[in-house]
C-alpha cells in the first residue's frame, strides 16, 4: 500500500477541521440576528468595560506596530517593547483624560444636587486661551473684512506655527476678535 493510499481524504489547505462549513440553505434572517445580538452584546461589554476596552484597543495597536518593527517572530526583546511601549501610551493617554478633566471641571461651574444637566461642550484652559479684550492692545480694523484684530496680528510680528486662518478662529472663539457692523467705506 503506498502512502498516498492510506492517507485520508484531504482538506482543501485553508480549511479547519474542527470548523462544520455552513449549510447553504441556513436562514439568512438567523444570521441577521445572531449578528444583530452580538453587536449590542459587544457594545454594551464596551459600555460596562470603557477602560480595559481602552486598553485593548492600545494593546492591539501596539501590537500591530510591533510585529511591523519586529517581524512576526515573537522574541524576548519584542516583548519588552510590547510592555514599554504599552505602559507608555496608557499612561499618556490617562494623562491626556486627567488634563481633559481638569479643564472641563474649571470651565464649568458646580451643579447643583438636585438638577441634571445636559454635557457642557469643550473649553480651553486658561494656559491655552487668549487673553480678554481689556489686556489687549488697541485694535486696528483689516481691510479685507470687518473685524478687529490686534496690532500685533495684522502687523503678522508673531511667531506660530499655525496658519492665521487657524489663529484668527481660535481667537475669535475665545473672545479676543469682535467683528465690527458692515460700515460703508468713503
């Protein structure tokens, strides 16, 4: 008997053995819904789970850039980075939410006991922010359009690294660029 005789029916290569193949006629609206279950099953997990759902995310990241540095081979060395790595980037990102909280809570003022109210919306802090009108110096109308803005703006003796477009807005939000009523030009 030779070997190709005594071997068993073979598998197509990317097939598994212990997985059954499904039955074509298996009921698409069955799959629909057991689809439909695991979503909001996942989804509430996550919602339970906010952080270690984090922290999978992070680790499935980190993973990823590791085999891209490493190659596929697991190694003693691309372990360690795995868990250098991963412990830097959480503690950034639990960083990143302490200063996010520490914003939100001075930006906004104590509610009281008794009523709820809806989600604030972001505010800089006061590192970031620009100063008041009061503190500023006098302004100058542009030609270009009607709003003011500081000597120091038009005159572009400022060093920054964002596009004035990008200055100008964040300016405007936090109150340190009024637009002045459309006046005719004589």
């Amino acid at each position: 008997m030779t070997v190709l005789e005594s071997s068993s029916p073979t598998q197509h290569p990317t097939e598994d053995p212990k997985r059954q193949p499904r039955t074509k006629n298996f009921d698409e609206a069955v799959l629909e819904k057991l689809r439909k279950e695991n979503r909001e099953r996942k989804k509430k997990w996550r919602e339970q789970n906010e952080e270690r759902n984090k922290d999978n995310d992070l680790r499935c990241r980190v993973n990823k850039r590791a085999s891209k540095l490493f190659g596929q081979e697991d190694g003693e060395e691309k372990q360690r980075w795995i868990q250098e790595e991963f412990t830097k980037r959480q503690q950034k990102r639990k960083e990143k939410e302490r200063r996010r909280m520490l914003v939100f809570s001075e930006s906004s003022p104590v509610p009281s006991s008794t009523s709820i109210s809806a989600p604030r919306p972001y505010a800089p802090s006061a590192a970031y922010s620009y100063p008041q009108q009061s503190v500023l110096p006098p302004m100058m109308k542009t030609e270009s359009c009607n709003i003011s803005l500081p000597p120091m703006v038009k005159s572009e003796q400022y060093n920054s690294d964002f596009p004035i477009d990008a200055v100008l807005s964040l300016m405007e939000l936090n109150g340190a660029i009024h637009y002045l009523p459309n006046v005719a030009s004589h």
